[in-house]
C-alpha cells in the first residue's frame, strides 16, 4: 500500500530539495516553500520543520546525525544543524551545530561560528568562527575575537555561563570580547577552558585564557591574561535578597545593550548588502535585526525585574549590614531603584541613525564606494579593510556604545566612572 506524500514535501522536493526519506520528513502547514532553496539543500529523515519565519539557505543540511526540529529559524547558505532543537533563530552562512543541540530564541550565529554536541543556547550571539566544545550550556553572551577558522575563539568542553542567580534574576549578560573592534575580524582569540564556568555578568578582552577548571567572576576587560583559580573554601552568613554589591552588575548590563545597539547599526549599514545579495539573504537580515532588537528587550526587562528586587535588599541590608558597609551600597540600589523608570525611557528609540551619525559618516565615506558596487564574501570585505578603515568603523561602533550608555547614566549618575 502507498501513501501520499503530503504536498509541501512533494513541492519541496519539485524545487530539488534532497529528502532521501520522504516519509520520515514533516513540514507544518505554515512553512512558506518559496523560502526554502532547492539547490543543494537537504532535509534528512527525522527532520521537522515549522514556523512561517523559517527560510532556509542552499547547500544547507538539516538532522544529518540525528532528528532536528526547526522552528522559525532563518538559516543561511551551507548551514549544518546536525540534530537537535532550534527555535527563534538566525544562523548565517556555513556556521554549525552538532547533535543534541538546543538552541532557543534570541541566537545568531554568524559566519562559520560552531558547537559540537549537546550544546544549550539562548540569547547567543557568536561572531564569525567563534567554537563551542560539546555539552556546553552558554546562554546570555555575545562572544567575539580570532581571525579564521585556524585562529578563533574556543570555549571548551563541559563549559557553562552562570546565568541565573540564587536571587533569582539574569541580569547577567557578559561580553566576551566586545562588538567596536570584534566586527573587524583582526583581534586575539579567547579561550575559555573545559570544565569551567563563568559567573554573569562577566567582561573579557581579546587574548584571554582562562585555565580548564576554573570558575571565573571578575571583569578583565583589558584581555592578554591568564586568569586561573581554584575553589576556596569561604564561609559567611546568607541573606536571601541582599545584593551586597549592584553598581558593577548595572553597569555591565548597559554596556551589553550598547554593545547590542553597535551591533544592530552595524547590520543596518554594513551587513545589509551583503546578506540581501544571498538567495534568502532578506530573510536573514530581517531576522539578525528582530533578535537584535529582541535581546535589547530581554535585558531592558531584566533589569527592570532586578530593579524590583531592590527595595526587599534594601530592607535586608538595613538589618543586617554594619554602617560601614551600608553607605555607597544603599545609595546605588536607592537609585537603581528610583530611576530605573528613567534610564529606561532614555534608552528608547536606539536604533535611531542619530546615534554615532559623525563615525557613522566617516567611516562610511571611506568604504562607501566598495558596498555600493557590489557587495560580495563579507568576511572577505572585511578582511580587506585597511587598518585605518577599520579603526575608522570601530570607532564609529564605540560612540555608539557611549552614547546609548551615557543616555542611562544620566539618570543614574552615581553609577559613572
């Protein structure tokens, strides 16, 4: 007896798409076919796909290791997601995810960025060659640095971003390089060691190394370090709500939404070519920007829940703090607390093009002319960007992050400096 084939897989299949198992394969009734590429493209046995947002790239393959679920995701040329659950995200050209991936909302992967297996992603954001070892959970981190598949950003296996704490918040976003000089493809690499972990929010320069089996939780933004530690034993008593220190976690968690908006100018005026000039390129940038703009929303409401939690810690500190201890500690959460509604309404509107407009223009009249005549390989434009371009574009990106940080100080001027 023969059963009929439903009639996207029979459509999907009339455009060249490889099915080696048609039977095996389901597309849910929302799935555009038009922006699913028939040249070069497979969907092997176990595949599901669904969303009406997901596009697919040619030469893409889909569940070759074991059963993959695709939901809403755009994924671009010669993507490979090996097996696993993807939802809400962009994966531009040749990147990777092996088998047992989960890779939730809010991720973009850039350029032949890669996770081995059973890797857990949410609100990811990976530059161009950035690897993951296997069983590694790295939620609420934008990481960059490295120049080449050869010389790229590695984080080992076993790993995982802390990113929830016992007070229950995730104001814990790190950046692990940073995006003004990342986009330009010229910095160290970092390497964060196997069975490790990072402690949110955390900020890392270029050409850190942390030690395998080291537990990091300070900022070392300037980079070139070797930071290694081991666990010691620590004792003292446990308040439940008291934040015992917030200037540095609001601050780190500005900086991530400047670095954020740096980056959403930088797809709006230097990506777009490039990825338009792809079949189904449209579909990636419009989704590289919705989780852009997505992961500006998770931190501000992040913060805004972190900033409720302050008058319960404020009650807590009052009780069990000594004078001494109190003084600049209440004043920040006071106003964290109080101005928060402020900061907020002041980081409105980010993607305004006023912001960063002089390096913007700058930088642009420099490399104007190459993105008008045709955009072609983007890792290679950039490559090719002489060295005064891209300090020009870096620090055209910068302002940016200063501008959109100086709007929230302004209402929280004790958190400055």
């Amino acid at each position: 007896m023969t059963t009929e084939l439903p009639k996207k897989t029979l459509a999907l299949i009339d455009k060249g798409v490889s099915i080696p198992v048609p039977s095996a394969v389901w597309i849910g009734d929302e799935v555009a076919v038009e922006r699913i590429s028939g040249k070069g493209t497979v969907l092997y046995p176990g595949t599901r796909l669904a969303g009406g947002k997901t596009s697919i790239g040619p030469g893409a393959k889909i569940g070759f290791e074991s059963p993959a679920t695709v939901v809403d995701c755009r994924i671009g040329p010669g993507v490979e997601l090996k097996g696993g659950f993807f939802s809400g995200s962009v994966f531009l050209a040749r990147s990777s995810m092996g088998p047992g991936a989960q890779v939730r909302e809010g991720c973009l992967l850039e350029e032949e960025a890669s996770g081995a297996h059973t890797v857990g992603l949410k609100q990811t954001i990976l530059f161009p060659f950035v690897t993951l070892g296997s069983l590694v959970n790295f939620c609420d981190c934008l990481m960059a640095g490295g120049t080449s598949r050869r010389d790229h950003s590695e984080v080992g296996s076993s790993y995982i971003h802390f990113n929830y704490t016992p007070n229950q918040d995730k104001a814990t976003a790190s950046l692990i390089g940073e995006v003004p000089c990342g986009v330009m493809l010229r910095q160290a690499p970092i390497f964060l060691g196997g069975q490790g972990g990072l402690v949110g929010p955390v900020r890392l320069g270029y050409g850190t190394l942390i030690a395998a089996g080291t537990v990091w939780e300070d900022d070392c933004p300037r980079g070139g370090m070797l930071l290694k530690g081991s666990v010691l034993r620590s004792e003292r008593p446990r308040h439940t709500g008291l934040y015992r220190e917030i200037r540095r976690k609001v601050s780190n968690n500005l900086l991530y939404i400047g670095n954020l908006v740096a980056l959403r100018h930088w797809y709006a005026h230097v990506r777009r070519p490039f990825l338009e000039s792809l079949e189904g390129g449209a579909a990636l940038y419009e989704g590289a920007l919705e989780v852009l703009d997505g992961a500006v929303d998770e931190r501000l409401g992040r913060l805004r829940a972190l900033a409720a939690n302050m008058g319960h810690s404020i009650a807590v500190a009052e009780k069990v703090l000594t004078d001494r201890a109190k003084g600049a500690l209440l004043k920040h959460k006071r106003e964290f607390m109080e101005n928060w509604p402020e900061a907020e309404k002041r980081l409105s509107g980010l993607a305004d093009d006023s912001i960063g407009e002089p390096g913007r223009t700058l930088f642009l009249g420099r490399i104007g002319e190459r993105l008008r005549t045709g955009a072609g390989d983007y890792i290679d434009f950039i490559r090719a960007l002489d060295r005064e371009s891209a300090d020009a574009g870096s620090a055209w990106l910068q302002s940016v992050v200063d501008a959109v940080v100086s709007r929230a100080l302004e209402a929280l001027p004790s958190f400055r400096g």
